[in-house]
C-alpha cells in the first residue's frame, strides 16, 4: 500500500509540473470558451480560401453510403456474420455528414449538422482508453504492464493460463487475446474467425502480446476493469476529469448496455461500452469530438491545466509491435503512410464506424472532424484537399 501511495504522488507531482508549464503555453495558444469557438478567415489561418471551400465541397460529396437506420446497418452486417449478434445497446439514426476543420485553433470552416449529438462509434474506444490514461496518471494503476487480474473484486475473468498473464498494455493494444464471455457475448463471435460456428469456437489460441485482433467483447472488458479502479461510472471520470475542464457541451452521453450493470460500492452502475457493435458506446455532437481531438494536440493541456499528461499521449502514440499502425485504443499511427499517404507520417486519426474521424496533424497545427463521410480512400484524399489548401496558399500579409 505504501509503494502505492507514493506511486500515486510521484504521478500527482508530475501533473503539477506539467500543469505549471501548461499555464506558460496557455498564454500564447487560444482555447475556446465553453459554448463558444472562434472564426477566422481561411485566408488568416493560411489556407487558399478556394481551395479550401474545394475541400468542404469534396466532403459533402461524398456522404457515407451507408444506412441511415444504424440498426438495421448493424443487423445487416455485423449480424450477418456473427453467431448471435444482437444490439444491446442504444442506437441512434443519423442524418447527414457533417464536419469541422480546426486550424491554429480557430475554427476555418464547418458543414453539415455540426450541433447534432450521433454516435461516434470506436472513437468510444479513445474515450475509454483516455480513463484508463487518467488512473495512471493517478497512480490508481501502478503499470500499464501489470496483470489485470489483480486489479479486479474478482479476478475469475482472468483465470487460467491462457487469460491470467493478461496485462494492462495488452488490452490497450488489443492483442490480450482474451478468451471468455462478457455481457452473454463470447470473444470468438466478435468478427469470427472461420466459416462454421465449430471452427469460430475453435479459433487458434495466441499468447498475450503476440496477435492483434480488433475485438469489441475485449474493448468491453478493459472498460469493466477500469470501472472496477475508478469505482465510479466511467462517464462521470470522463465528464470530471475532461469533458467540464476542455468546455464540452452537457449534450454527450455514453451508454452501456442493457445488462452490464454492477455494484459498486453498493450502488447500481453501468459499465459502459467501447464502440457501437452493439450499440451503445458515446454520443456526441462535432464540436465535442473537435474540443477532444484538440486536447490531444494540445499535449494534454487545455488553459493552463494539464488535463492528461504528457508522457501517456506518449505511449498512447507508440507503434504496437505486432501492429505497428495502432497504439492504444483507438490511436491509429501513419507511421507506414499506408492509412493515409499524402498525410504526415506523424499524423493521428481516432477512427469509428460510419466513417466518423477525428484526424489530429501537429506538423500542421491541425484538428479535423469527419462525420458520415465514405470510408476507405475517400479519407485520405479529404485530408489532401485540405493540405493542399494549405500548401497552395499565398503568404500571409504581416
């Protein structure tokens, strides 16, 4: 307990510092008020304005063809190919693409519904993983390196010799392989693996560390064991500790499911969900996923607080080892320019099902937001319509 407790100051001693340096970058970087974001002129903020309205026109061109009953998209793919899929959460329909472009802060263009709250999808997944961040930095986790097991009231979800060497990092990653059933729905169901429920069921086992896989039942998971440090819903350390201090509206939710409820310290909580595979996962409107993605460009500090430290977008951004375009949940790295070509190898984008994006570019001092937009190669070259009003720009006029 005594190595705990000094873990945990030696954490808090580091956020103080960092938060005593982020109070001397405050002064010369523009944070938005709460309910308020400013405008500047595409010109000023060193975009071609041609250009530039050249992008937004490509967005809103190339809308998501995808169902605009989420439901029933759900059912009719994910369904279609798991053994007893079903929704266990909320969902919501959408409406129409949408999306912000944050340059130097300030905001040079918007389109579409920016102010509707929809889901986000496994942009969750960066909510989540975003808690878990926070309990280091509190010291409420030793090492992301630990066992998980031993963090948890009942460590039966981690027993055996396959699931007990299970750590922190490994669920992060994804590549924990954990084996097991959550919430009535087993681990090899989620995007099976074979074509018969025989062989899903018989899926090659790999040791912790060794295999990525995109897994929702284990995203659910670490969400369980966070809940478990935290002993509180995940929601409220969200909104405490992030959502309040960056100036987010009160409109964002974040739903469970309609059976994972536990007690905690003898009250009825919700452990929360990771995505919106099966419903469920955080609602939120554009401005709020914009106000998100800054404080990560921001390293972590928002008006001279230092929100998240540092050092855990650090290891957030660090390559995976056997899936070096992943870091943590749900950072996905363009260190092999594959995701996006034409994009920093630096870049980093926070990517959910519809496609909704979050795409963070610190060598452009850039946030954009992309919601209901066509997945897949329609991304990268949004993001180069962007850069390229940038790049075509005149010099800006002292």
């Amino acid at each position: 307990m005594h190595g705990e407790l000094m873990i945990r100051a030696h954490r808090l001693l580091g956020l103080l510092i960092l938060t005593a340096t982020a109070v001397s970058l405050a002064a010369s970087t523009y944070f938005p008020a709460r309910g308020q974001w400013e405008s500047r002129s595409a010109k000023q903020l060193g975009f071609d304005p041609k250009a530039l309205q050249a992008a937004v026109d490509f967005a809103r061109a190339h809308e998501s063809d995808q169902n605009r009953d989420t439901a029933a998209d759900l059912k009719a793919t994910f369904g279609k190919r798991e053994p007893y899929y079903r929704i266990m959460g909320p969902t919501k329909s959408w409406e129409a693409t949408c999306g912000i472009i944050i340059k130097g802060g300030y905001v040079a263009a918007t389109w579409g519904p920016v102010d509707r709250v929809d889901m986000t999808h496994s942009i969750s997944k960066t909510f989540l993983s975003t808690t878990v961040g926070l309990a280091w930095d509190y010291g409420l986790i030793s090492n992301v390196h630990d066992r998980v097991g031993p963090y948890m009231p009942d460590p039966s979800l981690f027993a055996g010799d396959h699931n007990a060497p299970i750590t922190w990092d490994h669920l992060l990653r994804q590549t924990s392989d954990w084996s097991g059933e959550l919430w009535g729905f087993p681990d090899w169901a989620d995007r099976p693996i074979g074509e018969t429920v025989e062989e899903m069921k018989n899926r090659e086992m790999h040791a912790p560390g060794t295999h990525f896989k995109y897994n929702d039942v284990r995203v659910n998971l670490l969400a369980l064991a966070a809940l478990h440090v935290w002993r509180e819903p995940l929601p409220v350390v969200l909104r405490d500790h992030v959502m309040n201090p960056i100036g987010a509206s009160s409109t964002w939710r974040w739903h469970g499911y309609e059976d994972s409820w536990i007690t905690v310290d003898g009250r009825k909580t919700q452990s929360v969900s990771g995505g919106g595979h099966f419903g469920g996962g955080v609602f939120i409107n554009a401005w709020d996923l914009a106000r998100f993605g800054y404080l990560f460009l921001q390293d972590g500090h928002w008006s001279g607080e230092q929100i998240i430290s540092s050092e855990w977008i650090a290891q957030a951004r660090t390559p995976t080892p056997v899936k070096e375009t992943y870091g943590y949940a749900n950072w996905f790295l363009n260190t092999d320019h594959q995701m996006l070509p034409n994009a920093p190898a630096t870049s980093v984008t926070f990517r959910g099902n519809g496609a909704n994006i979050i795409y963070l570019d610190w060598e452009n001092d850039l946030v954009i937001v992309m919601r209901w937009i066509q997945s897949g190669d329609t991304i990268n070259a949004f993001v180069q319509h962007v850069l390229t009003a940038i790049k075509s720009a005149d010099p800006i006029d002292e």
